[in-house]
C-alpha cells in the first residue's frame, strides 16, 4: 500500500517530531524543589503519532489524486444536507423534526443541559454574526468580541445604573454595538485584509483592557453582578423557570437570525459582499460602493455581537473583562472556518460540534483551545470551503412575456433543484 | 535626571527585545507577504527552552558560563525547527491560497503551540533562573542601569550586525533581497525558493528565540502565554517601522521601547498595553506603510 | 448627426518620476467604436485606468456627456464607482470575475449601480424589493442570451470556458447600462475562431447603438471592427484617423516597427 521510500519518511518525519517536542514534552522541571522529571514516554506516543497521522494523510492524498484523475473535472459534490434542503418537502419535513427536538429537548434534560444548550446557541448566533463578516464580505475580523462585550456591558452597565431592563436594553445593545463597529469601521476599512484583520484583533484588546484598567466605569477585573434576567411580561421568574426561559428566546433569537441572514446573502446587498470578497477591484468597476458595503457588512455583524452581547450578560447575571479575550475571537472564527465560510448549515454544525463536544466529552475539554488552533490549519490546508461548502443559489428565469409563472412560482426567486 | 537616564536604559533594553522579535516578523513578510502571527509563540518557546535546559544544567551543577551557552544553543536550535516546521506544515501548502487562508492558518497554529506548551508544562508562571551575572564593573552606575540592560543592548547590537552583514554580503542574504522583490524571477534564476522562504523561517525564529532567552532572564519569569503579548507589540514595531524593512523594524522598536518605557515612567503604568495597541492601530489606519517603508501599488 | 459621449483632454499620470501619460486628448462620440492601439507599456491600461477612476490622474479632465444631463460632467476624481454610475463601464485585460458565483449572479452585480435596495428592502422583501429583484433577473438573463453563454447561466464563473469567460465580462458590463463600453484587449488568448466569433458580437453590440472605446492588440481585429483609431506611444497620442490613414501612417508605423525602418 506504501512504498519504502514513504515509509522511510513517515518515520524520518515521526523521528524529527521526536527531537522537536523533546524538551518541552518530556522535560518537566521543578525550578524550586530542584527536581526533574523525565517522561519519556511522551516521545513513544509522539513517535507513534506523527508516523500514523503521516500515513493517513498520505493515504488521504493519494485517494484524492485517484480521484480526481478518475474523475476528471468534475464540480464540487453537493452535499447530502444541502440536496435535502434544496426538496421542499424534504425541507419541511427536516424542520419539522428539528423543531420538535429544540422544543421537548428541555423536558427530557437537566437545568444543567438546558444551559449547555443556551451557550451553544449564542455561539451560533455570534457564528451567523461573524459569518456575515468573514464569510460573506470576506473581511477578517479577529477582534469580533469586542462588539459582543459592548452589548454585555451595555446591558450591566445600564441595568446597574439605570436599572433597565432586558427588552428595553436588547436593541440599544445592539445599536451601540453597531455604532462601534461604524466609529471603528469607518477608518480601517479602507485597509487591505491582513492589516484589517491586525487591526480589528487590536481593537479588540483596547476594549478589554480599558473595561479591566478603567475601574470606576466598569469596575475592573471583578466585573459586575446580580444583572437582572430577561423579564417575561414584568414577572420574575424562578430560576429553573427563567433557564428555559431564556432557553426558548434563544432558540426564538437564532431562528430570526437564521431567517435575516438566509433573506440577505441572496439579496442585491448579499451578492455585492460576495463579489467584494472575490474580486474588489472588479466590484468597484462595475459600481458598488466598496466602502459602502464593507460598513454595512461591519456593523451588521456588530449589531448581531452586541444583542448577543445584552443575552449573554442576562443569561450569566454577571460580566466581567475575562470572558472577552482574543481567544473567544479565536473560538468564533474556528466555528465559521469549520462550518464552512458563507454557510448558514456550516456555522451552525460548527457551533454544535465546538461547543458541544467539549463539554460532553469531559476528557477533551482540556484539549479544547489546542483541537480549535489545529481546526483552523488543519481546515486551510485540507477543506478551506468547510464542512459545508455555501453552494449559490439558482435562479428560476422567467420571461416578461410569457405572463404565466410556474405554479410553485410564488416565493420569487426561487432555488432549483439541481 | 537619574530617573531620565534609567527609564532611557530600560527603554532601549525594551526595544532591542522587541527588535530581535520583530525582525522576524518582518523577513517573512518581506518574502511571502504573510503576517506570521505564531512568531510570538516560536519566541516562547524559545524562552522555555532555554528555561528547561538551564534549569536541568543547574540542578547537575554545571558552572554559569556553560549554562548560558548552553540553553542559548538549544533555544536557537528548537526555536529555529519549530520556526521551520510551522512554515513546513501551515503555510507552505497555502502558498497559492487566497491571501486570508495563511493567515488564519498562522492564527491557528498560534493557539495551538500556546496549548501546547500549556498541556506539557504549566500554566502557572515559572521562575527563569538569573542566567546574567552581576558584572563588577556596572558596581557604581547599578542603581540606574542593570547588568543585564548592558548584557542585552550588547548582545542586540552584536546580533543586528551580524544579520547585516548575512544579508548584504553572504549568497543566502541575496537570494533573500531577490525572493523578496520577485518571487517568480528569483525561481527563473535558479534561486531555490522554497529553500530561501525555510531560511528566513530559520534565521527569524534564532532571533526570536534570543530575544526569548534574553527577556525571560531580565523579567525572572515565564508561562505560555507570553508570546502573544510580546508578537503582538513587536508586530507593532515592525509596521511602525515599515514592514518589510530590515532598518525599519529595529528603528520602529526602538520608538516603541522608548515611549513605553516615558509613558509608563512619567505618566501611568495601568494603560501601557492599551498604549502599544493604540498605536498599531494609530499607524495602520493612517500611516499603513510605515516609517521605511514603501506603499504598494496593486497592478490592474 | 453624431452627439460627443466622452471627452479627455490633456490627461497625464505620473508614477514616481515616469510619466506613463502625456497630455492625451481623445474623445468619443455616440454610437462610435473607437480603437486605442500601440506598442506594449504604451499607457494604454494606464488610460483607461485614469478614466474609470482607479489611477487619479495627475493633471487633464475628463468630462461625460449624458443625454438626461443638460452639459457635461467631470469624472476626474471620482471613484471608479461613481465613474460606472455616470456611465462608463469596462472590462480588464486579465479577466476579473467573481469565480465563486454563477455566471448569472456575475452579470447581476453589473445591476446592482442601477438598483437600490438595501438592507430593509432585503430582509423584509417589500413588493418594491421583489419586483426590484425581478428586473434585475431579466435583464442579466437578457444579457447572457446576447453575449451567447445563457446556457451557462448556473455554473460558477470560475468553471466557464475562456472564451466564455471574456464574454461573460462584456454582458457583466453591458448590465451598467453603460454610455460608453470600454474594453481591454477584449480578444487576448483567444484563438481564431473565438476572435471572428467576438467579432461578430462586437458589431452587433454597436448595431444596437453602444458607443464602444477599445484596447486591442489584434490589428485584423482593430481594423474591421473600428470607425477611428487612436495610436499611442510613450506615453503620448502619435496618431488618430480612419483604419486606412492609420494603416499607411509613418509615425505609426514607426512607433510598430522600430526607428530603423523608413516608410
């Protein structure tokens, strides 16, 4: 199956692993009780690992060259999901299915699951959120935290001072959050992509680090607590109640995203991101406003960060600097690279699998933040579409003429089976 | 005017270190065109090499001078095969990717080396053993500069010539200058590319991982996160100064070391990180290219 | 009677110490093709880059005149949106498509200056939206049938065969609904049969009443298809006439064929 020579490498790539990690994977030193300690061990396992995963992917390679020599030039395979969504009838079905899990799911689980759940949620927003940025506009954003914070904080700082409520906060979160990203917005996005993104990354810090040093505004490090919940019609709800509570509006929250971002990436506004992420030189030339465009991405995705934001401070009751850190920046940009740029299912998948995974799985949860660095490279190298690929939309062509539309031709434009 | 005089000294150490970081940066840059966000991190590692082996030297007794030469060697020589092996795994098959996918890649790969470390060491903040002596002859001016100030401005100094000299005269250092200009010429003329673009990762991650070596024993600690800290602001100097400019990056650190070292000595200590950031983001939006550095025009 | 659409004067565009454009007049009138022809790096790009607002020009005007704007309209220094907007739209000499949407949604883009709606119109799909979306749909469709690739309509840009790919750039123009068609080197790496095809489209485009200005490197091409001729070189215009003039015209035939050549 391997020739010798590949196999020669495999191990000359297991060996050269084995030098690599042998300091900091084996050594382990106690500078104050002057003590080492040897694991040795740790370089067997690296050696049998690196020589596995190597021929795996060699393996992996030479399928896919098979592959294509078999199959010449063919177009990307649309996926099974994709294929059932495209079915109508499928598609109701499959929504029927799942809508049913998402509303007895609770009753079947603990507070506890219930919980899981709700964060998984909220990532998946902020994943829809993101998406519109990176995935369609194709602007790197790696300081979107920072607009998910403003609306956090919007709402504890408001409700501490002011005592405002949820709903009354929600949109005033989001706003401010999108006002930010249009203050910030405004001058840097003239910038090319990779500085855009160093940019925003720094950004992001600036706004972490004043709500830790600046104590009298935000109260520093230890954050602010006791935020009220989400109010249901002025009633306080006890706390297994207000829990599914906020369950429900979550799942309420990331319908309507789901809904808003399906209704925008086919619109007039939807198609000009995509063609500035393809070509922006090409885009200007056939007259849309680059800037224009790239803002109203921006601050979208802002605006969702921030109502995300004002959830989040109301489902923890509590907000402080730590949970605002480049690595949760990290995280949702793993989760949008994973899915699939540009890609409602593939955001959502992602969402699911990283931050369910984790948590059900006890013994990886350690290996968390090193599985999400390797996703983004291992996801570059092998599958840079994602899990998902977006597949555009077809349109139904009808002619002026011929009055007479398709029966099914109500909900115009329409997709196609294809 | 002590005062002055010390935080001028603790200015320059501060810009030298990130100097010898950002110089990294900006080869890469120069020659692929690639922001290598996981640089930070082949600089800690760099540090906690050095870290483990003096440590383990020191335990068996070995005398200071070979304990500083020593770790120095093993944190070149690691921090330099992790720097090739992260080229060799998350950009090289990027290369002709669309300009966001290797920077992603570099941000992953960042997160990755830094829980890395993380699950194979701590995450506590270990002390670095003191590798540089108290020299007798800084006795009299010890108050306002440190042994160790003069041992890293000297060592920085030593080792900017050392990569002038690389790069203006030896065949490697212009194949470099040609690769950075023309990738597709340099190919047609027989420049091993691939080779060139592994050499610059190699020298980049020495000199990270000098600067490792030398901040970790002029601060006494370390854990993994410092890399990203110390990238960040050494990326910062190095667009201050022009990316892509050798000069640019060392004189851009320089600014950078100072006017951290005067705002936190003569106005507040609380923002200092808020300071650096701003001023990243001061100089993209206004001053995209740098002190050095030239615009680039897009071909149409 | 013939009615001016564009008119340069003295245009001129340094780089650095280069000065890639020298004091170029030229000026198209309605229903016109006008060719732009001359040796490699004669700043021909560089023209139509100037004029579609992507290089600023260093000194010159550039005025449209467009029939529901009573005078003309500069377009020096607008952005090279605003320029498709008042009416000028070109293709590029490296064809720029987007290769991740379909060839229908390419031509879609080319809409998207002649339409409006914009976040609200988007999510709430208002009847205006809808019938906004509509329009849109058959005109590109439209514009497809014209350039000959309909049947394409749903693949990816990126998955077009060459030839198809430069005439999906002409209907992705066409879309703006432009004044003027401005096209660079509209036949580049084509071969002989797609170059007599484009041809043929080329004229037909003009019959309907486009006014075109084109960069090409193919003089059979260049002759058949233009009513007048512009010839540059260095930087500066060496000549303008008929095919005929141009074809036993000296300076052009020295600027062709090098200084050693009498004519």
């Amino acid at each position: 199956m391997f020739s010798r020579k590949e196999l020669k490498k495999a191990i000359l790539t297991s060996l050269w692993f084995v030098f690599l990690t042998m300091p900091i994977m084996v050594i382990k030193v106690d500078a104050i009780e002057r003590t080492i300690y040897w694991r040795w061990l740790n370089s067997l396992y690296m050696a049998v690992g690196v020589f596995t995963v190597y021929l795996l992917i060699r393996l992996y390679q030479h399928r896919k060259n098979s592959r294509q020599s078999q199959a010449g030039e063919s177009g990307p395979s649309v996926g099974f999901l994709h294929r059932l969504l495209q079915n109508p009838r499928q598609r109701l079905l499959l929504f029927a299915v799942v809508g049913a899990v998402v509303v007895i799911f609770p009753h079947f689980t603990s507070t506890y699951q219930v919980n899981v759940m709700t964060t998984a949620l909220m990532y998946v927003m902020l994943g829809l959120g993101l998406n519109i940025v990176v995935g369609l506009a194709g602007l790197l954003d790696l300081g979107f935290v920072a607009f998910y914070a403003v609306g956090a904080y919007t709402y504890a700082l408001l409700n501490l001072h002011y005592g405002l409520g949820f709903w009354a906060v929600l949109p005033i979160g989001g706003l401010f959050a999108a006002l930010f990203g249009i203050i910030l917005g405004f001058p840097v996005l003239r910038l090319r992509g990779d500085y855009l993104a160093i940019v925003t990354l720094g950004f992001g810090e600036i706004i972490r680090l004043v709500l830790e040093n600046w104590g009298e505004f935000s109260k520093g490090p230890s954050g602010i607590s006791n935020i009220s919940r989400p109010g249901f019609f002025g009633i306080e709800l006890p706390l297994e109640q207000a829990i599914l509570y906020t369950y429900y509006l979550m799942v309420l929250f990331v319908i309507i995203t789901i809904f808003v971002v399906n209704r925008l990436q086919d619109s007039r506004l939807g198609r000009a991101w995509i063609a500035l992420r393809e070509d922006e030189i090409a885009c200007q030339a056939m007259g849309i406003d680059k800037h224009k465009t790239k803002l109203a991405a921006f601050s979208l995705g802002a605006f969702w960060a921030g109502i995300v934001g004002v959830m989040f401070a109301a489902k923890t009751t509590f907000v402080n600097p730590a949970s605002f850190t480049f690595l949760e920046s990290a995280i949702i940009l793993s989760i949008v690279v994973l899915g699939g740029m540009g890609s409602i299912i593939g955001v959502i998948f992602g969402a699911l699998i990283l931050i369910l995974l984790p948590e059900y799985l006890r013994a990886l949860s350690e290996y968390r933040m090193l599985a999400f660095g390797a996703i983004l490279v291992c996801m570059m190298i092998f599958r840079p579409q994602g899990l998902f690929a977006n597949i555009r939309r077809h349109y139904h062509y009808h002619k002026k003429d011929s009055s007479e539309h398709d029966s099914s031709g109500q909900d115009f434009p329409k997709s196609q089976p294809s | 005017m002590d005062y002055f005089i010390e935080l001028l000294f603790s200015g320059l150490t501060r810009g030298s270190i990130y100097a010898l970081i950002a110089l990294g940066y900006t080869m890469v840059y120069g020659i692929i065109g690639l922001i290598n966000f996981a640089h930070g991190e082949i600089y800690m590692i760099g540090a906690f090499t050095a870290f483990i082996v003096a440590t383990v030297l020191s335990i068996y007794g070995f005398p200071l001078l070979a304990i500083v030469i020593i770790a120095g060697l093993a944190a070149v020589v690691w921090a330099s095969s992790y720097g090739y092996t992260v080229e060799k795994i998350a950009y090289k098959p990027l290369r002709h990717a669309p300009r966001l996918s290797p920077l992603i890649s570099a941000i992953g790969m960042s997160i990755f080396l830094q829980n890395y470390v993380l699950l194979s060491q701590t995450s506590d903040f270990l002390p670095f053993p003191a590798l540089i002596p108290d020299f007798a002859f800084m006795e009299p001016v010890a108050h306002i500069v440190g042994s160790t100030d003069l041992a890293i401005l000297v060592t920085t100094v030593v080792v900017m010539l050392i990569l002038t000299l690389l790069i203006k005269f030896s065949k490697l250092g212009k194949a470099m200058r040609a690769t950075s200009q023309d990738r597709t010429m340099a190919t047609l003329v027989g420049i091993n590319v691939n080779r060139v673009i592994s050499a610059t990762f190699i020298v980049g991650s020495s000199l990270a991982a000098i600067g490792g070596l030398l901040i970790a024993s002029h601060i006494g600690q370390i854990n993994f996160y410092i890399g990203f800290l110390a990238g960040i602001k050494a990326f910062t100097a190095a667009v201050l100064g022009g990316i892509g400019s050798i000069p640019g990056a060392v004189l851009g650190s320089l600014i950078l070391g100072l006017t951290e070292s005067f705002a936190t000595g003569y106005v507040t200590s609380d923002y200092e990180d808020v300071f650096a950031f701003t001023l990243l983001v001061l100089i993209l939006i206004f001053k995209p290219s740098g002190l050095l550095g030239k615009a680039a025009n897009q071909k149409v | 009677m013939t009615t001016p659409i564009l008119e340069v004067t003295g245009l001129t565009m340094d780089f650095g110490g280069i000065r890639a454009l020298n004091a170029v007049d030229l000026e198209v009138n309605s229903g016109e093709i006008v060719a732009l022809i001359g040796p490699n790096g004669a700043g021909k790009t560089t023209f139509f880059n100037c004029i579609t607002g992507i290089y600023r020009p260093t000194a010159g005007d550039i005025y449209i005149f467009r029939p529901d704007h009573a005078g003309r309209l500069s377009l020096k220094g607008l952005k090279p949106n605003q320029v498709t907007e008042r009416g000028l739209a070109r293709t590029f000499q490296n064809i720029r498509l987007f290769p991740k949407m379909t060839v229908l949604e390419n031509v879609m883009i080319g809409r998207h200056c002649r339409t409006k709606s914009f976040l609200f119109g988007a999510v709430l799909r208002t009847r205006a939206n809808r019938r906004e979306e509509e329009e849109i749909l058959e005109m590109s469709y439209r514009m497809l049938e014209q350039v000959g690739i309909a049947q394409y309509a749903d693949d990816n840009a990126e998955n077009l065969p060459y030839g198809a790919q430069r005439r999906l750039e002409i209907a992705r123009a066409m879309a703006t609904e432009p004044l003027l068609l401005l096209l660079d080197e509209p036949a580049a790496g084509m071969n002989p049969q797609e170059t007599i095809e484009l041809d043929r489209l080329i004229k037909e485009i003009s019959r309907a009443g486009q006014a075109i200005l084109l960069i090409e490197h193919d003089m059979k091409l260049v002759m058949s298809l233009s009513d007048r001729i512009v010839v540059m070189d260095y930087g500066k215009k060496i000549a303008q006439g008929n095919p005929l003039e141009i074809r036993t015209n000296p300076a052009v035939i020295k600027a062709y064929l090098g200084e050693e050549v009498n004519a």
